[in-house]
C-alpha cells in the first residue's frame, strides 16, 4: 500500500443525509472518510478511469494482491519474533 502525502485540502458539497449514512457505514469499517477518499482518488489514478462499479470481486481481488504483497514481503525480509521483541524492547513474558 502507497503512502499518500496528505498536502491539499478538497470541499465538495453534496447531500447531508447521504453524507451522514456514509460516514456511520464508514465508522462501522472502522475507516474514515479521508483513507476512503484518498483510496477511490488512487483508483482513479491507477485505473486512469472512473469506477463505474464497486463490486466484490474487485475489491477482493485488491485485497488479495495487498495479501500477496504482503505475504511476499514476510518471505524475503527480516522479521522478528515475539521473544525477539519482548527482549528488545524489555518486556517480560507473559
């Protein structure tokens, strides 16, 4: 995942209501509304189009290939293990 450098400020007007039954949706996925935006702005970017749709398939597809990098990331870099960190950072076991 791509670290947005967060540096501009965008106002929109749109619909009070939707905008409030969009941000309980968005709390209840524990996200908020600036990663959502930021993350459809970056798949309009990538895509160099509009989505026109937003179906699971998709969406799961990038999560997967976010699982991929992730997955792939674990088998060629150095990580730690829980003993590991507990000595460094000099917690005891519990």
């Amino acid at each position: 995942m791509t670290v947005i450098i967060k540096n501009t400020q965008f106002n929109f007007r749109t619909n009070e209501a939707l905008l409030t039954k969009a941000k309980e949706i968005v709390a209840a996925k524990n996200q908020d509304m600036t990663t959502v935006l930021n993350q459809f702005l970056e798949t309009v970017v990538a895509k160099n189009d509009i989505p026109t749709s937003f179906d699971d398939e998709a969406i799961f597809d990038e999560l997967q290939a976010e699982v991929q990098k992730g997955y792939q990331s674990f088998l060629t870099e150095k990580h730690y293990s829980l003993s590991d960190m507990r000595k460094d950072f000099g917690i005891n076991g519990a």
